[in-house]
C-alpha cells in the first residue's frame, strides 16, 4: 500500500498540514498511523467530511445569495437582468461566463436557476477570488474561523469592537503581502468579517495596496452565514475560478456561452469614482478595450451583456456608451445609487443594460414562458 505525508495529503485535500493531524488524531482518516513522529496516511484515503462542525447539509434546491456586499452591487436591479438572459440558457446555451465576478449576484441567480454543464468567473481582485476558491473547497474550515469571529465580535461593546476590527484589518494587510496556500483560508475569512463590519461594506485599498476602509457601526451583523456557504459551495464546485484579465475568459467562451460583463462603472460625477477595488484603475480606454473584446466574442457568437453606468444622469449630451455600443442593444433602467461622496448623493439614476442580442419579453422583469422549465420539482427558469 502506498502511503504520502500529512504535508502531501494537506496539499492533495486543499486544507492546512495542521487540519489534516487533526483528522488523522480524530480517527477520520482510514488507515492513518504515526511512524516516528508524524503521520502517514494512505495514497488513496478520501478527505474526510468534517462532521462537528457542518449543521447544515447542502440544499441542492434551495436558491444561493451573495456572501458579500460589494459596491455596484446587482442584488437590487436583478429583475431587470434576468429579463435579458438569453432564451437559449438551459438549452442550447449550457455555459455561462462572468469575468468581473465581484459580488456575484447574477452568478449565484443562474446558479439557482440553472443546471449548465460550464461556468467560468474571474476577477483581478485577489483577495475576492481567493474567498470564493475557498468557499469552494475548503468551506468547512471556513465557517469554523467565521463562527470564532462573529462570536468574538458580538461579545464585545461598541469601543472594543472597533479596536478588534482594526487588530483584525491589520492582519489582513499582512497576510495580503504574504497570501498563499497555507493562510488562504485566514485570509478568506478576514476578507468575510471584514466586509460585514466595515463602512457601508466597501472594497477600497490605499496607492500602497493596503484595505483601508473604516469600521463600521452594526448591532448584530450576520458574520457567518453558515447555511448560505455550505449551499453555495455545493453549487460551486464544478466552476472554474480565475484570478486574472477578463481578456482570459477567451479559452473558455464559445458560441454557446451567455457571457456577463459588470465592469467597473465608468463614474458619473468627478467625486463618484470608486474603481478602486484593486491596485488598477479602469478608465475610458478600459471602457473601449472592453467593447472590442465584446466585438470579438459577437463574431464567435457568443451571447453577451453588460452593465455601466448612464452619463446622460449627468450630462444629457454625453453619448459615450451609446457611440461605444452602437451596434448593440441597450436598455436603461432605473436604479438606487450613490452618485457622489456626500449624505445626499443617493437616489434613482438609470443605468444600462447592453446586449448583442435582441431580448425577448413579455413584461418588464419575465422572460417568455416558452423558456421556464421544470426539473427535480423546482421551477427552473
């Protein structure tokens, strides 16, 4: 019988060498034994399922949500998304692309909706990927760090919990420099706790790459949303994550993939910009890039949409995007922003929805009933 090393099955299973003696001290490796002082393990033992501390089993039915608030968010303009998928999603259409992933609302409603053979997301954002890879892999240790957390926070008064959420954002800027596989998870869950107790739940970092966003001020934040996580990665499990250009997703897409593209807003006003999630700006040259690269995905025939902002909130003559995607669709529709850095900046704006396609409804926010379907008991659209 071949037999590897803690450190090998750690590497193999995606958790820490320090998880893995655990298990094996725990019995839940088969056929693990010390020999001197460390253990050994068969070649072909299976990564246990961590019983004490999964409540929860997945739901294969139950709908997901985004484990992150995220600026630009698409939770609340959702309805209006989902009128524009392709008619062929769930048919012909069996993969699903979505490069400038951030906080995933459309990806976790098709997700819900959906049973594709493919799908593919990916993000510049480092930290972001590394959250949902984990999510993915190894979410059992990652509710156990969670549940410490939120614990620890909501045993403490309003002055203390500020000192903590700075000790712990600290932390994070350390483990950014020296992120890997070993601290991976660490670093998910500080990435988690973070963005449900800061300032508004924003992704921001300094010139220097540092996260530099306040705290913020909550009665009794959802730190560990244990259900959610366990659901979404169960569904997650088959997607392909890419930390990296969207300009990437070209090896995946076809012509039989709905692709799409939430890029950072190109900003309304000179105090409205908030592109700075990562170390990069995304500019109007950005903007153009991104519309060739939607040209070359229209020529392989895949579907394709997009989201920005509206300058013509601000400007009625500025025809940027509309000159940008003449040969497109677009659609406006409206939705609650913060338009600017101050109290009174928030209101109804339109935004754009943009496809290379022409979108078949019958009402604002439903698609043709042709296109609703049912599988496993749960109406699938």
């Amino acid at each position: 019988m071949e037999i590897i090393s803690a450190k090998d099955a750690s590497e193999k299973w995606n958790i820490t060498q320090r998880r893995v003696a655990i298990l094996c001290s725990e019995g839940r490796i088969a056929g693990a034994k010390i020999v001197g002082n460390m253990w050994v393990i068969p070649s072909n033992a299976e990564k246990p399922i961590d019983g004490r501390i999964i409540r929860f089993q997945p739901d294969a039915n139950a709908p997901v949500k985004p484990f992150i608030k995220w600026a630009g968010g698409k939770s609340q303009i959702l309805n209006d998304i989902r009128a524009i998928y392709p008619e062929e999603l769930g048919k012909s259409i069996n993969k699903y692309a979505e490069p400038f992933i951030g906080g995933g609302a459309v990806l976790f409603d098709i997700l819900s909706r959906y049973r594709l053979d493919e799908i593919y997301i990916s993000d510049i954002n480092r930290e972001l990927i590394n959250a949902y890879k984990t999510i993915r892999d190894n979410c059992e240790e990652l509710v156990e760090l969670l549940r410490i957390l939120q614990e620890e926070y909501l045993a403490l008064n309003d002055v203390d919990r500020k000192t903590y959420f700075y000790v712990k954002r600290s932390r994070f800027n350390e483990l950014k420099v020296i992120l890997s596989e070993n601290n991976s998870i660490e670093m998910a869950a500080l990435f988690i706790y973070l963005n449900k107790t800061c300032f508004n739940g924003l992704y921001r970092v300094n010139s220097k790459g540092q996260y530099n966003v306040p705290s913020g001020v909550y009665k009794n934040p959802l730190i560990c949303d244990e259900k959610n996580l366990i659901n979404i990665s169960n569904r997650l499990q088959n997607v392909q994550m890419i930390c990296g250009d969207y300009r990437e997703s070209i090896k995946f897409i076809d012509k039989d993939t709905f692709v799409y593209f939430d890029p950072p807003y190109r900003p309304l006003t000179a105090t409205a910009s908030f592109t700075a999630y990562t170390e990069g700006l995304f500019d109007d040259d950005d903007q153009r890039d991104l519309a060739n690269y939607v040209k070359e995905l229209t020529n392989i025939g895949a579907k394709v949409a997009i989201s920005n902002s509206d300058p013509k909130n601000t400007n009625d003559s500025d025809d940027f995007f509309d000159e940008l995607y003449a040969k497109q669709s677009i659609e406006r529709i409206s939705a609650n922003r913060m338009i600017n850095s101050k109290g009174d900046g928030r209101g109804k704006i339109n935004e754009l929805l943009i496809t290379n396609y022409q979108v078949t409804k019958n009402e604002k926010g439903k698609v043709d009933s042709e296109s609703i379907k049912k599988l496993d008991g749960t109406i699938l659209i």
